[in-house]
C-alpha cells in the first residue's frame, strides 16, 4: 500500500483534455484531489475512473475550489497546481521537498515558461508589479504569485483563509507573511495551458484576478508584522 504523504489540491472547470496528461504525472505518494468546479465536459467522472478523489464544489471561484480541496485533504503536506497541464505535476516535489525537510513553510514556484507562448504579456506584465508590490509590503523575496505551491495541511487551515475567487493564492501568501513563515521560491516549468484559459489567458481573467487581488491589497504594509489578519479578512469580505 502507498503512502500518501501529499495531496495534491487541483482546481477544475471543464479539464477533460488536460486530466489525463496530469493524473499520469502525480509522483508516487502523491494523492490527486479533483475539485470539479462545475465542469459539463465530464471532467469528473474522468478523473475518478484515472484513480483520483473527487469533490464538488458548486460555489464557483478559484478560492472556492482551492479551499475546498484543502478541508478534504488528510495528509500531512498539501500542494496546489493548476488541472490545464500548463504546470508539471512532476515539479512538484520542488515545492513540497523543502517542506518535508523543515527548510520552508511556504513554497511558491516560479513560473518559468518553456515556450515563447505560454505566459501572454499582460498576464507577465501584471504578476511583475504584484510580486513588486509585495516586496515592499512583506519584504520577502518573491518574484511571482504562481499557482504551484506547497504547505504543510495544519498551519494552512490555522490561516483561516476566507477569499474565495482569484485573491485566494495572495491572501495564502499574506498570512503566511504576517505569521513569519519561511516563504521561497523555487523555480518550475510553465507550459502553454490545454484548452480555453479561464483566468490569466484572457485580458477579462487577468483584470477580474486584479478587482480581486486589489481588495486585499488596499493598505500599504511594508512588514510581515503589519500585515495583520483583521486587515486581510475585513479586505477579502469587501
């Protein structure tokens, strides 16, 4: 029998094309949790006959699947990565290898993209002045918000994250800035995504993940501890 020693949170929306692709990539030990966002391309079904858990979420959102993941996993690591094959499940350990040896409590993966395609200018463009902006608010050395990462599954849902749309990675990164954690950045492959991009693929995505980030990003904290979480949650609720 194996043990499961990551889950691995994959938030899903019509992904039938990339599943496959993905699911045949989890490293050993590493358990795939589906969250169908409401697919109608039969994206569940698939990926429960390719041996993943599935859950539903009808509240639609990023955060909403994201977090929902999150509540059903069981193993001690958690780690997150997009379902549109545009990340490599088998980069995973990068992020989640630092946390098993106690060397980081947060760890994000640069995106790094492998062909002149994959990362759509205003989509570079606008994850460039974010990670500045989060330089001078945290002080943490971070270049991008990217939607691989890892944390161990405990201290994660102590942060009480409440955002449920696109500010669900910045919220996770905020409070795990204002409660001290070791945070790094590890660099990962970044592929053109399969099938119709939802979020940073389109300039309407790109602008939407903005309004939501923006909301929690209204006060100019320049240090882990001035981040407090009052601040955060009042932000995420507006």
């Amino acid at each position: 029998m194996i043990n499961i020693r990551v889950d691995v949170v994959l938030p899903c929306l019509n992904e039938a094309q990339a599943l496959p692709w993905i699911l045949d990539r989890m490293p050993v030990g590493y358990r795939a949790i589906v969250v169908d966002n409401g697919s109608t391309d039969g994206s569940a079904a698939l990926a429960r006959s390719l041996g993943a858990r599935v859950v539903h979420e009808s509240r639609r959102g990023f955060g909403a699947a994201a977090h929902a993941g999150l509540l059903a996993a069981t193993a001690p690591i958690v780690a997150f990565c997009d379902a549109d094959a545009s990340m490599d499940p088998r980069d995973l350990p990068l992020v989640v290898d630092p946390i098993g040896a106690d060397e980081a409590d947060l760890v994000l993966g640069r995106r790094r993209p492998t062909t002149r395609n994959a990362w759509p200018p205003h989509a570079r463009l606008a994850n460039t002045y974010l990670s500045w902006r989060l330089r001078r608010i945290t002080g943490v050395n971070i270049h991008d918000l990217g939607p691989m990462r890892a944390a161990r599954r405990e201290p994660l849902l102590a942060l009480d994250l409440l955002d449920r749309r696109s500010g669900y990675p910045l919220e996770m990164f905020l409070g795990a800035a204002a409660a001290n954690w070791r945070i790094r950045e590890v660099d990962t492959g970044y592929a053109p995504r399969v099938g119709r991009s939802k979020v940073t693929g389109t300039v309407r995505g790109t602008l939407t993940a903005i309004k939501d980030m923006s909301a929690l990003l209204r006060t100019d904290r320049r240090t882990p501890a001035a981040v407090n979480t009052f601040s955060i949650r009042n932000e995420a609720r507006s």
